[in-house]
C-alpha cells in the first residue's frame, strides 16, 4: 500500500484530519476523516444520479442549497455508508454534520457529509461521534492531516488516489488539488466514489458549480468499471480563495477550468486502474460518429461490454467484439466505413479485420491500452474509461457476502 | 455431453442430417448440417439486428424475400461464421444455397444459410462444399437424421438443446419441435445463436412471422448472458402443412401460438443455462413499474449488472446491488414504495432491508432463482432470465484468442 502525500492541504486555507473510531472492522485503521475551512470557502458538489440514495447525500444536498454553497467543513466515515437506513439514517447524517459545525463552532448547515461502506445498517453513531471529535482535535494544515484525511476515506481502494495543479496569474500562484476514493463505480457495497478537491482560488460558488460539472462530465462520468452507480457517490470542490486570485471567466476562468479538469481526470484514471482487481485500462475513442451522444453510446457499449473486457484481461486484440459491440448499440454504422485501431495499430477495415501483427499483440499487453473506433460517417467523437474484468473481479464480488 | 434426442424431424414432412467435413478444428465433429422440407415449408426468420451482420444472414434475408416465404431447405455450417469476410463471404453463402439447392432440385432462393464460428476468416469452401453433398446424401425422417442436425450446429454449448409441443385440433395432432445451438448471446467469436423450429400445421408465411416475432420477444429477446448480439443470430420456423391442420386464427390459432411460445421459451433458457461457465439462472421479475417500457428497463439493468451477476455465483442474496440497479436506470423509482423478493422471500422493503433468512440463504443456492422487484408505482411488468458471471466465464472469454 503507497502511502499517500496528503494534497488536500497544499492549497491555502484548508486543515484535513483523519481518526480512527472502530467503524471498519480492522482496528486502528482510519475511518472518519475531516476537511475544513477555516475562512469559509465556497463550496459546489456533483452526487450520484441514483433514486437509492444515501442521508448524507440527502442532507448535503439540504445544506448546500441552505448555505447558499457557503461551506466550512466536510466530515466523512468510512465502513458504512448510511444508505437503505430510513429515518434513523437521515437523523445519523444531520447528527454528524450538527456535531462537527457544533466543535468547529461553524453553523450545521455549512458542513456537508459523505459516507462509504457497506450499505443497510444502521451507523454505530457512539463511534462516529467519538471519531469525529478526534478529527476535529487533530485538523492540521500540513500534510500530515491531509494523508491522514486520505487514509480515512478509504475503504478498498489498493492505493490512495491523489492528485493536484497549480498555474499562476499576474505571478499569483493557484493551487488546486484533489483525492478521492473507490475502486470503480461499483457500489453498492463496498465502492462508492467519493472525491474531494480543494482550491486557494477566489471563485463564487455558481461559477465553482458549473465547472465542477463540466469536469466531472470530462472524468469521473467517462469512467466506467462495471456500469453501476453507487447509492452514496459525491464530488465536492471548495474554493477558499485564500491564494487572491480571482477566477471568473477570461483568462483566469480558463486556467482554473484547465487545472481543474486535469485534477479530476487525474482522480478518475486512478479509480478505473484500481477497478477491482484490473490490470489494464482501455481509452475507448469513438470518432466519426453521426453526433457526440451517439459517439458516447458507441464507446459506452464498447467499454461496458463483458466480452471486451475479458479480452482486454487475456491482452487479445478482438476487434470482432469491440467492433459488433458498436454495431449493435443503435447507433448510425456501416461496416464497410468502419475501422478499428489499437495502439496505432489498423485491425479492422472496409468490413474486414488486417493480420494481427506482434506490434498490435505487444500494444495489447500493455497497462494503458487504446483503442480507436473510427465510424466513417459524421463528426461526433466521444471518449470513455475502463478496465478489464478478470478472475479477481468475479472473486472480490462474488466471495463478498451481505 | 448429453446425446441430442433429435427431435426436428418429428413434425411430419421434415429431412435432417449432419456430416463432418473438416471445418472445425477437432477431426470427426459434424460440423454441416441440412434441413430439408420435401413439399416446401412456409418459412418465417428473425435475425440479429447488430449492422455488423453475417454473409449467410444477408442472404438468408433476400432468399426469404424472394421466394415469398416459400422455403425448401436450411443449410448450416459450424465452425466458421462468414462474418466479416466481405464480398467473397457474400459469395460463398450464395453457393452453399445454390449447391444444397441444386442438390435437392429446388430453387436456390428456396434455401437459407446459417453460419456459426470464428469470424473474419473465409470460408473453406472445398470443405463445406464437401460437407453439403454429404449431408444431403443421408437426408433422413427418423431421430437419427435431427440427432446429426443437432449436433452439426453445436460449437461450444456444453449440451444439445431441444424442446417439442403439440396439440390436437378436432382429434389431429400438430407438431413442433425446435433445436438451438449457443451458449449465450455472446458472439461474435464463438456462441452465435442459431435457432430451427419445425411444424406440421399449415400456415401461411405471413401468420407464422407474426407469430414467430412475438414467440421470439417472449423467450429469444428475453435473456441475456452478457448483452452482446450476435453478427449471426437467426431463428427459422419452417411449417410443412402436413398435419393438414390449418392454423390461422381463433382456437387453433392460439394452441399452436402457445406451442410455439413455449418451445421458444424453454429453448431459450437451455441458452441462460449453458451461459458460458454458468451456474445458476436468475428470473428477473419487475412490476409495479409506470410502463412495461419501464420494467424492461430496469429488469435489464438488474439481468446486465456484473455486480448482481457475480452475487448470483456467489449464491450471496445482495439486495442492495439488485435495488440500486433499478435505481440508475432510469424508470420512475421510489425508495419507500419498492420492494425486493428472492424467491418468496421479502428481502428490502421500505428503502430498508429485511434480515436475509436460512430460507434466503439457500433459495440463492437452487440452480434457479427467482427476483421480484415490486416499484409499486403503476401497472408495468416485464421478466428477464439471465445468469451468473463466474471464473469459467472469465476463462472462456479471456483465454480465447482471436
């Protein structure tokens, strides 16, 4: 296990901690982590789209409208992600955040709450409480709370998942940096996504909100491990414009949207190459389509499809299952335009597939592997994320056991 | 491997055999086999609808058009799939037709094709040409000749799948019977879906399409092994008339579309339960939803889930990957208002789970499991059977190399 940098705090304004309460059944292994601002930042954040949702998805929905994205603080546990726990879980959910703005002495409605872990069961709220008053104790602004924090949000993920990037304007450094965790968007049990970026750059929290949409769209929802949304999945950004620099639109707008967009696909190719237990990820390009949604369907079908992913698991260059997974997603395709590459490598062409070459076999076994579907007919392009499913994705969902 | 019953050749005014010819690679396998109808069949196909389609599904589709439905004989071949092979591959189906049809003394358009195999490489037509003399040299009417049908169309299914039906119309018996080879829908490298159901009722084209279209949507189009289509699927009903009972509409009409339905039906779930290295088959049943649109959807977004098909190898009652499936996809969706069964049993109801029992437990572990989620919402159902993703499956898809 890599140990990680601990980011999160590199950007100025911003104190993370991270304790262990005994929520996970390991001892001693963090799993409760905050994040706060002290000066207050402005807060945006993107949740899972399921109708199973979890309370604290609930309740941070609540409070960011409440605050009108006026955020001070994130508390999250890790090892039970309070969702399908009803009433109770919706109590747990405000308690934390009631809790944590209470030692903080910041108002409920300015904190906002992730959870992850095994979903049905009710929080063992003794411990959160426990758990969150150590993290409050603990909130360092160097990086030691920021790896603590990243430990904390952990659940079985192989590696933590960071990354960051700054830019200057008028010699003004920005600094953006970002972790998350989940080893593929394969909740509902073990592996909710739940992302967190931090930023020193002055940015108001309806500007912050449409570029964190506009790079989620870019990242985390162009990856794809197994097809299944989790009921808990939450990517919030806080911009505590601590640096000076204000980011609206203009020059500054599109630094700041550059570097946001490079953290965020940064985080979201760590989550798809830690995808359980893969061992290869594929960029799935779709060029030459009628439109963009279709191109998007067209890779979609391709980076979804259990055949292709047991190919990409066996290093085989199937172009017959990449190619007729398009054919039949429904959207505009003529063999006979059609061609396939992997790597650099032309597999398929004019209906028919080109020798495999030992180039083509070696681009296959690859940890990074692209493939390259080229439609023939309009303009649309599109690009997607996944990996492969191997033996250890059918043990680690399989074996595990509700 | 289970010796096939050869069932085909029951309903009167039907021919079958199968002969060895070399094209599989194993030496000795009946890999040709011919279907013939002596005083013309009405004929009714359903074909994949992957843009990616076979040689032998073109050709098939025009001779269909040709002839008006007026079909004498089916030739097959396994092994190889003439897909992706261009116009040679347009080419050589047109001559296996011509040659059975010459062989026969019967129209060419009056013959389907039907390949299954490996795709992108050409047909060795000495050897099916070979092949096709053999097998119509030892046409015959006994269980002898539908066994070597059967067993000429395998490719990797673990088993040979047949079903028959009959009824009686004013004291005369009428026949079907049906014989499918595939392990899955999970072409295009190796399990195509090659289907062949014969009848002695007498019926015209026209009828027997429309009912053939709807069996198909009721049994074919409601199971998935890993949602990939075939470049090769095809399913053909073929009715001799013999019997002299005429079927058309009112009491006959609706005994032989009954017959027909469950022909297809139990057909199909032989598929579900050779799905390659499976297990297990899952009945996927929705109600409750606001339209049978809507059911459909979320009974396929369960039945297509890696998630709840590696919880079902694992016999593991995981309602949360079940639940939060039909959250994401899409229908109208109320926590409060749904509910889970396995088997009889109530397993999430409320948005909150039910403890899973022994009964639980072990209703997971039968060789069929029945889901039925309740979205309490409206009237729509639909049912989906799929099967589980194990290491078998991972093995097959992964070891096989292009």
């Amino acid at each position: 296990m890599k140990k990680p940098v601990g980011v999160i705090t590199r950007p100025a304004g911003f104190a993370a901690s991270g304790a262990s309460a005994g929520i996970k059944t390991t001892p001693g292994v963090p799993d409760v982590a905050v994040l706060a601002c002290e000066t207050g930042a402005s807060g945006a954040a993107v949740f899972t789209t399921n109708k199973v949702c979890a309370a604290p998805v609930k309740v941070s929905r609540e409070h960011l409208l409440k605050s009108r994205g006026q955020v001070r603080a994130v508390v999250v546990n890790s090892g039970n992600a309070n969702a399908c726990t009803g009433k109770r879980g919706m109590r747990d959910a405000r308690t934390m955040a009631a809790l944590t703005g209470r030692l903080l002495d910041v108002p409920p409605e300015s904190v906002l709450v992730a959870s992850t872990g095994v979903i049905g069961q009710p929080l063992p709220m003794d411990r959160v409480e426990t758990g969150i008053r150590r993290a409050t104790e603990t909130l360092s602004r160097d990086r030691k709370g920021g790896r603590r924090f990243a430990r904390g949000i952990m659940t079985t993920d192989r590696f933590p998942k960071e990354a960051e990037a700054s830019f200057t304007v008028s010699g003004k450094r920005v600094r953006l940096a970002g972790v998350v965790k989940g080893a593929g968007m394969i909740a509902p049990n073990m592996a909710t996504m739940l992302a967190f970026v931090t930023t020193d750059a002055r940015v108001t929290p309806s500007v912050l909100r449409r570029l964190l949409l506009r790079g989620v769209a870019r990242s985390f929802n162009r990856i794809t491990v197994d097809g299944h949304m989790s009921t808990n999945d939450t990517c919030v950004a806080l911009a505590s414009g601590a640096s000076g620099v204000r980011v609206k639109s203009g020059r500054s707008g599109e630094k700041f949207a550059q570097a946001l967009d490079e953290v965020l696909l940064r985080l979201a190719l760590q989550i798809v190459r830690d995808g359980e237990g893969a061992v290869r990820v594929a960029e799935v390009q779709v060029k030459g389509a009628r439109t963009d949604v279709e191109a998007e369907l067209a890779a979609r079908a391709i980076a979804d499809s259990p055949l292709v992913k047991t190919a990409l698991f066996g290093a085989d260059p199937n172009w017959g299952r990449i190619v007729s997974a398009a054919g039949a997603c429904g959207c505009a395709f003529t063999e006979e335009k059609t061609s396939l590459r992997i790597g650099r490598h032309l597999i398929y062409s004019s209906g028919r597939p080109r020798p495999a070459s030992k180039a083509v076999m070696n681009a296959m076994k690859r940890e990074r592997v692209t493939f390259l579907l080229d439609l023939g007919i309009g303009r649309g392009s599109s690009v997607v994320y996944t990996c492969d499913i191997g033996y250890d994705y059918v043990r680690l969902n399989a074996e595990y056991h509700t």
